[in-house]
C-alpha cells in the first residue's frame, strides 16, 4: 500500500484461488429444478429470484460443513477489497470517532465506490461486484482537508464521507434504524446501578451460580460483567514520547493488582468425580505474569468521559494503530501468546545452558495459528517473535535464526482481513515469516504429524465471556451453543495435537465461562488421544513448578477484564525422534528473498519478501491444502506496463535487517534521524528535499528510495526505527565548482498517511 497524488493506492497481491464447478455464491443456468429452470421465459422477475433462492440453499444443503468452505467461488471483488484494506480510512465509527455506522465498512466502502472515489487501474469505477486480478491497482481518494499534521480528531478518510454519512443519517432515519450510529466509546446498554435483584433472574447468571459455584462471586463477577470494559493495549515499540502520549490520554502501566488470574486445578474425590468446591486455586508462574505485563498499558473509560477527550483518542489510537506502534487487545486474550513466549524464553535459555559452545540451531521454529481472526494473538506473535530472534541475531548469535509463523481462517472475508491486520504491523521484521492459509482448521489433518513446535488454537465457542463487549447477548444467551459447539471444540484440539513436534506445546482456548466448552474438551481428547495414541498428551504446569501436576486457567469477569479458559498441553518428547529432527535443514541466516509473483497475463507485478523457511512450508501446504492467501509480505509493485517504475509499499519494513550497501535490490536507500526528517519535511508534509551525503545506497537505474527513520541523530545500521517507502522525484546535477554536500534530490514521501504523520509528531 501507497499513497500518491491524492489517492491510497492497494495492489490485489491474490485476487482469487479456485472456483468450484458449484458456486454456493451464484447459480447456473440450466439447472432444473421441480421441473422449472431458470432459463424459462415465463418466469416473472420475482418468481425468477424466489427460485434462485431455492436453487442456493438446495446446493448449500448438498455439500457438509467442510465441503461448503473449499467449495465456494473465492472470486475477489472490488467491494470486498475496499471494506478491507482501506477500513481504517472508510470513516467507521470506533473509538469514538467516524461518521459511519459502527463496525459496518461494507456500508462506507459501498457508497465510496457509487460516489466515485475508487479507481481500478486508473479508471473510475462505480460497479462494486467488479472482479479484481492479480496485480490490479485500487485507489481511494482521501480528503485532503483530514490529511493535516495539526489535526488530531478527525479521521484520515474517503472524499466525501462526511458529508455522505450525514445525508444518510438525515434520510430514512438512518442511524436510528441501524441502532449502531453513537461514536460513544462507552456503551449507553450498560447500567449505572446494578440491580442485582433483575440480574439474578436471567438464565446466564442462575446457570453459571450453580455451575461454578463458590468460584463465581456475585459482588465481584456479576457487577463486573454490567460495566464497559476499559481500553488495553500493547506497545509495539519503544518510545518515551509515545509513554508521554498514553499519560496524557489517561493511561497507565498495568499492574499486578489490575489483575486476578488464579489457576484451577482439579482434586479427585475418591471416586473419581470432580466437583467445584474441590478445586485448587493457585498463583500463575511469575515469569508468565511478567510476559503478561510486559509493554501492557490500561485506561478506565469513565477516565476518559469525564476528560472530554473521545475524538482526540480515536485518532491517536487509528493512526498508531496503523503506523505499527501499538496492538489493542483485551487483556485476558493476551494470555495464550503470553505463556507461549515464556515458555519460547525458558526453552531457549535451557538450550543455551546445554549447547553453549554451539551458536547454530538444530531446526526452524514453526509456529501455527489454527482459527487466527480477527488477529490479535497473531500480532502479538509476531512482535514477540521479532523482538527475540531480532536480539539473538544484534547479539551475534545464529540460533534459531528462522522460523515460520502461519496463521489460519476458515471464513474467506475474514481470513482478509486477518492478513491485512498483520500487514498493518508494517514495522515489524518478522510479517517475512508470515504465511496466511484459509482453510477449515481440521484440514491440518492432511499435514504431516509433528509439524510444529507450538500451537495456538484458540477454537469457536459460545463467547459469553465476551458479554461486557456484547451486552445484548445477555438476554440471549443459552447452553445450546456450548452443547453445538463441542465437537468443532474437540476436532480442532485434535488435530492441534497431532501436529506437534516431541515437546511441543499446543495452547487451547475460548472466550467462554463454560466448563462444557473448556475442561470437558481438554480432559476428554487428553483421554482419547493418550489411548488411541502412540504418543503421551498431558496439561502443563503453570505455577512454575515442573513438577507439579498441570492446570487449567479460567479468568473469570473482573474490572480490567472478560471472561477467558487457557489450557496448555505438551506432547512428551521423544529423544528418538528429536535426534531425528535435529537434521532438518536450517539456514545460515535470517535472509529474506524478494520472489516476484506472476499475474494471470504472465507479467511480473507484485514482489514479496518472504524467509526461506516460509517459502519451503508454503510449498508443502500448498500440495496437501492448496494455496496459501499470502506467503510473506508484499514489499514492491510494478505496472503492467513494461517501462513503468518500480514502487515501494509499505511491507518494506521487512527489510529492515539487511545490509543495503552490500546488496543491490533495486532501489537507493538514505538514513534520517527524525530531527532531520522533521526539517527536510517541506510544507506540504509529503515532499523532502535530502542532500546525496545522507544517501547510503544509491541505484541510478531507479527512483525507489527506502528512508531508514533512526530514534537518534547517531546512525546504526543495525536496526532503525522505521522504513518509510518514498520515490525519487528530482535528481539535482551537480554543477562546476558545486560541492557534492550541496547536491540534493527532492523526494515524496508514499508511505500511508497516518505512517507519515506518526513518524514526524508521535514517536
């Protein structure tokens, strides 16, 4: 993604896999049915859409549950490409800012394209179904009144949009009909006194009294699940000024006392059955508590209200979003990635101890995301994993020094907007070691046994520990969809086990309460495994004890929090087949390759960058599940047009390691600290003028230009705190008697807007 001339620019990276010969999306002509087809002239308008209706829920009844998801036609259309690459600037209200209907880009992104501000390669275009290509060009115009470095509570956003979000809400009572039209960060469903004599009444808080029994207390969970959850995040980068930012909006450091997490161990009775009032309740190891806290800031929303200051917080929290610098999240679903990263840490430290001579690892680390969306534990992953194989590599040491992360959706729209969440983590090295699949979770089966070194599957359930975020679901809620869901539960945990490496550890989790959905599931496919299995599954410890026995943790509503159940299983290593794996090719370095990929006209457009470690696995998924929707990170794009220039996008960020000047990829590159970036910056925010001294590599032959955005004026050329993908636009020759510090080149800057403002105001 770029951003030129007034317009966001996306490339289509994959714009379609295969299309099945029965589309659950459309219908063919010539198919009978009841004697009618819908080639029949006599068929009325009407009559005609009634029978396609039929038509497609016969064909969805014929094909089961797995089926219907390899089967659909995948075809990428124009809509659906808008409502998710440019979201953050489709003006949706979050936050509490945006004109638009809260949650719902669809709408946004369907009225931008009537009102004409999406281009597909140049040409305007106003047909939303509109099929897109592999290396196609979308562009959205952005209005440039919201494009100011000084404004801080209004949204970078399409041409138009307020103005057509207000013509909406005027005409047929729009946002009242939607009921979603309040930018309220805090939600009007919530009562301000608890009355805990109506509360009592409804099925959610009778079922869960008896089921949890004196675990569940009413004082404190119940009062707890009537109140707004207040905002958590995690910091993505390191910056005082961005400390300085969060204070000033409210917010704080977490601390232990925020938080009551305990672990649930269960105690038999003799006779085997295991009852609430004979659990265990113990502490969580500390080195998990203190991955947990680490970088973990939180803000209460009453806080925020009595401040007054909504809108200048939803645009801080778009634009850093964007720009990389933090991860909002819950805090209970930070937990899983957190003990995986403690766990990560311990093994590597233990490794260290054992084979301190060796600085070469045995193998790549694999890491699987089984049901990834929307994305939150991915990212997670993704920082935390470049944060530790980024230092062993700054450290000089070459352990473990490739890995691969795959992230996985069943649902094609999400699994979308999965990917272009990650993508949005543009400062992060490791988005080259990402590999993006969309296929149902249990198709992992196909996948060879002990493929990966951890697991995260955090499965579909009922989520009625998410009901602080739902309120209305309240009312609704019922035990069926914990009953339903149990199987799905217990498939996927399944095939999460038996993909794990000897040793390797699988986190299973739900956003549920209920014990049908979380202790049933674990206990019942630990049992079935360890029976039919040749290989032992058993829970791990979580109080930091080895040698204890394992245990589960339910988090419970709280004030900082939702409801959440983790459970961490390891498979018994097996020195046998370690000695075995330790053969496994491994490379020398971290490098990342630059692969360019193909469109249909057999024209190179769109170039990723992706560690061979990811390309060697996409390999291997692609014969036993199909084609991965990405592999790595789209870092250049080129026209169809054979003398077109080569253009940076802001995946870039994924070369931040290499070294510039020893290798030549096709563009120059020019370090800046951000003092000097701040007065090379010429008044229209996107043009610089740079003297050719501060250019590090230069390549005649293109006008591609990375600027490495240092924290301090004392260069390295080991890390940087961003890239900025920016373009040549003039080159000054050098005169008679010129000294070569005067000669300069004027530069525009096309990284993302909200990129661009960030790196020049924020950190």
């Amino acid at each position: 993604m770029f951003f030129t001339g007034g317009f966001l620019n996306a490339v289509v990276a994959d714009a379609s896999a295969t299309t099945a010969a029965i589309a659950v999306d459309g219908c063919k002509k010539g198919i009978v049915l009841s004697g009618t087809t819908l080639d029949d002239v006599s068929l009325s308008n009407r009559q005609r859409q009634k029978l396609k209706r039929k038509l497609k829920k016969q064909q969805a009844i014929k094909l089961n549950g797995r089926q219907k998801a390899r089967n659909i036609d995948r075809s990428l259309r124009l809509h659906q490409f808008v409502s998710t690459c440019f979201r953050s600037e489709l003006n949706i209200a979050e936050n509490g800012v945006g004109c638009f209907i809260q949650n719902a880009p669809k709408v946004s992104a369907h009225h931008a394209i009537l009102n004409g501000v999406v281009r597909v390669n140049g040409i305007v275009t106003t047909v939303g179904s509109k099929i897109l290509e592999c290396g196609d060009l979308v562009s959205l115009e952005i209005d440039t009144s919201s494009l100011s470095i000084s404004s801080t509570e209004k949204l970078i956003s399409w041409k138009g949009s307020e103005y057509v979000a207000k013509k909406l809400e005027d005409q047929r009572d729009y946002g009242e009909r939607k009921g979603r039209m309040s930018t309220s960060i805090a939600s009007s469903l919530y009562a301000a006194d608890v009355d805990f004599n109506t509360i009592s009444t409804l099925p959610f808080i009778q079922y869960y009294r008896t089921k949890l029994g004196r675990l569940w207390v009413p004082a404190i969970h119940e009062v707890a699940i009537m109140k707004p959850l207040p905002i958590t995040l995690r910091l993505l980068k390191n910056s005082k000024s961005l400390e300085d930012e969060l204070r000033g909006f409210g917010f704080r450091p977490i601390k232990e006392s925020d938080v009551h997490f305990q672990l649930r161990r269960n105690i038999s009775n003799g006779d085997g059955d295991v009852t609430q009032q004979q659990q265990q309740m113990k502490p969580i190891d500390h080195n998990i508590m203190k991955e947990f806290m680490s970088n973990t800031w939180i803000m209460d929303q009453e806080q925020l209200s009595t401040a007054g200051r909504e809108s200048q917080l939803g645009v801080f929290l778009s634009e850093s979003r964007i720009s990389g610098e933090i991860l909002q999240q819950e805090l209970n679903s930070m937990m899983p990635v957190s003990i995986l990263v403690s766990i990560l840490k311990k093994k590597m430290v233990k490794e260290q101890r054992n084979d301190s001579s060796s600085k070469t690892c045995t193998r790549p680390m694999r890491f699987l995301d089984l049901c990834a969306a929307p994305g939150s534990k991915t990212c997670q992953l993704i920082t935390a994993l470049d944060t530790i194989f980024s230092g062993e590599r700054d450290e000089g040491k070459k352990r473990c020094n490739d890995f691969v992360i795959i992230a996985n959706e069943l649902n094609p729209s999400r699994a979308m907007q999965l990917r272009q969440r990650c993508f949005q983590q543009s400062g992060r090295r490791s988005l080259s070691h990402l590999l993006v699949t969309n296929v149902d979770g249990r198709d992992f089966e196909k996948v060879e046994e002990g493929s990966f070194d951890f697991v995260i599957c955090d499965v579909p359930c009922s989520g009625d520990g998410t009901i602080r975020r739902s309120p209305e679901l309240l009312s609704k809620w019922s035990t069926k969809n914990a009953e339903q869901n149990k199987p799905v539960q217990k498939g996927l945990l399944k095939v999460a086990l038996e993909r794990l490496r000897p040793g390797g550890i699988c986190l299973y989790s739900t956003c549920s309460l209920n014990p049908i959905e979380n202790d049933e599931v674990v206990e019942e496919t630990l049992q079935e495994l360890n029976t039919i299995s040749n290989h032992e599954y058993s829970l791990l410890n979580l109080e930091g004890n080895s040698e204890g026995k394992g245990d589960s943790l339910q988090i419970l509503p709280d004030a900082s929090h939702g409801g959440f159940f983790v459970a961490a299983i390891r498979r018994k290593d097996s020195s046998a087949i370690c000695d075995a794996a330790k053969n496994e090719m491994n490379h020398d370095e971290c490098c990342v390759e630059i692969v360019w990929k193909k469109n249909q006209s057999n024209k190179t457009n769109v170039a990723y960058a992706a560690s061979p470690c990811t390309r060697n696995l996409s390999a291997h998924i692609s014969d036993r599940l199909g084609p991965p929707l990405s592999c790595g990170v789209p870092v250049m794009y080129k026209a169809k047009d054979e003398h077109s220039p080569i253009i940076l996008q802001e995946g870039c960020a994924a070369l931040n390691f290499l070294d510039f000047s020893a290798t030549d990829f096709g563009y120059s590159v020019v370090q800046l600290s951000r003092s000097q970036l701040c007065k090379y910056v010429s008044v229209n925010d996107k043009s610089l003028c740079i003297p050719r001294k501060l250019f590090t590599h230069t390549n005649t032959e293109t006008t591609a230009l990375i600027i490495r955005v240092n924290p301090d004026i004392v260069l390295t050329t080991k890390t940087a705190l961003s890239l900025l993908p920016a373009k040549i636009i003039y080159k000054q020759q050098k005169q008679d008697g010129t000294d070569d510090d005067d000669v300069a080149c004027e530069v525009e800057i096309i990284a993302r807007p909200q990129i661009l403002k960030r790196s020049i105001c924020g950190n």
